[in-house]
C-alpha cells in the first residue's frame, strides 16, 4: 500500500476520508490516493468507520479541521449526510442523499451525489443505450435513489421502483414524479417480465449467503442485469444471471466513472 501514497503526508497536506459503516469494503481510497501519488497531489484518503449513533460526532469532528478538504459517503449514511451541507446539487435535492462533500472557498460545505452519474456513464461508455428503456430498479436507498434521477435524465422510458419499504418508495416517487411525471411508479412482479434492464442497488450481494435481490427467471432473455456491489466483484446475481445467458454489468465500472467525477467535485 505504501507505493500508493505521498512519500509522507505535511502540515500542508489535503485530508479526505471516506465515511460509511462498514468501510473494509471500500475501493475510493485505493483508488485516489494512485491518483495523488501518480500526479503528485499533496493529498491523502482514509476509510472512517462511523457507526450511525456516531456519524454527526464524526462529520462535525472533520468539517472543524481546518485542512480537512472533503468526504465520501458510503453505506448507511447517504440520507443523513445530507444535513450537513449548507448546499446542495439538484441530484442531492431529488434523491435526497449525497455521497461526496466539499469544503467551499467561503469554508460552507457543498453536497453532491455521483452514484447515478457514475452508473449511467458506465453504462453508456460500453454501448447501452438508455433512451427509452423499460428499467426495474431494485432499492431506492442512498445510491438506488441518485441512479433513479440519473436513468430519468439519461431519458429512460419507464421507471419501475422495487424497495420493500413502502414510505421511502412512495416519498422518492413523489420526488421523481415531480421533475419527469408519468414515468416512474412502484414495481410490479409482472414488470420484469418486460424490464430491458434490471439493477441490484441493495446492499443484498455484499455477503455470499444474501438472497437474489431480484427474480431472475422472470427476466426476458436478453435484458442487461447490472450491480452496483464492488466487492465482491462478481455478485451471486451476476453469476446467476451471467449462466441464464444475460449480458451483465458489474459495480466496478461504475466506481471507475466516478473516479472522474470525484477528481472534478474536490479539483484534484
């Protein structure tokens, strides 16, 4: 690990962290601390593991270091996040949750999410065309929730929404229903059966031992199963989905397109 850091961070160094419970998941911190020791940025990236009864303690506790620059957020915490910035993209508004923040030059915080971004970008750099496109989308959590707004931008046909928790589904729909009406609305079992892409943006895959978060015998031949899970980098679904003769899309390739976007949002 040491050949992907700055020789030796200073009192001038940037400071940013990654907050999420777990954290031996995640890959930012791999990935941009190559980027700041290949372009020789005075910078460095940590995992925190902030537990939810701990994470306003943990956020206040950074944002009050003075050369602290900005954090990722991971797993749970994306919602409640959101409460501490001042400012907010149009992406963070819809979806309601935010996984990367910023310390603005007024010394504000400013949120944004790139989950959806990154995950319509990785889509569109292998070929897929989005517009038109019947989607079932399982989970409306933190990420599930900013992929929604990007697949609606991206000009997606449908939008068929499966999360068990009839609240939060009903408060993204009025959300989504707001910006693109007619287009999105709760999945149904007989939904899949017509889905031209279907997408795990549940937790559900982390472990060997979770069930299928999506019914894969009910998706027509042909249609795209895509994960958002990164590690491990195949999921029990795309396995399944990949022997049931399914194209597949793994999670990785849209960690790689939020690479991009991070190194624009923190101007590394």
């Amino acid at each position: 690990m040491s050949q992907l850091l700055i020789p030796s961070p200073t009192g001038k160094t940037r400071i940013f962290a990654v907050i999420g419970d777990p954290v031996k998941q995640v890959k930012a911190p791999e990935l941009l601390n190559r980027v700041f020791a290949d372009e020789a940025v005075d910078a460095v990236m940590i995992a925190v593991h902030a537990r939810p009864e701990q994470l306003a303690t943990v956020i206040r506790g950074l944002q009050a270091m003075d050369n602290f620059s900005g954090m990722l957020i991971t797993i749970p915490h994306k919602f409640a996040a959101r409460d501490f910035a001042e400012s907010v993209s149009v992406a963070v508004q819809v979806s309601g949750s935010t996984n990367a923040m910023r310390r603005n030059e007024q010394g504000g915080w400013e949120a944004d999410n790139f989950d959806g971004a990154g995950f319509t970008l990785s889509l569109q750099r292998k070929g897929y065309d989005l517009i038109g496109k019947r989607v079932v989308l399982a989970g409306g959590g933190g990420a599930g929730s900013s992929i929604a707004v990007a697949l609606l931008q991206a000009e997606v046909g449908r939008l068929y929404l499966q999360e068990p928790d009839a609240l939060k589904a009903d408060a993204l729909l009025a959300r989504l229903n707001q910006h693109w009406p007619g287009r999105c609305e709760l999945a149904q079992p007989h939904h899949l059966e017509v889905a031209d892409i279907v997408i795990n943006a549940t937790p559900l895959g982390l472990s060997e031992d979770d069930p299928l978060p999506l019914e894969l015998a009910a998706v027509p031949a042909g249609a795209l199963v895509a994960d958002i899970i990164m590690q491990p980098a195949e999921t029990r679904l795309l396995r399944t989905a990949k022997a049931a003769g399914h194209p597949v899309h793994a999670g990785s390739h849209m960690l790689s397109e939020q690479l991009g976007c991070y190194r624009h949002f923190f101007r590394i």
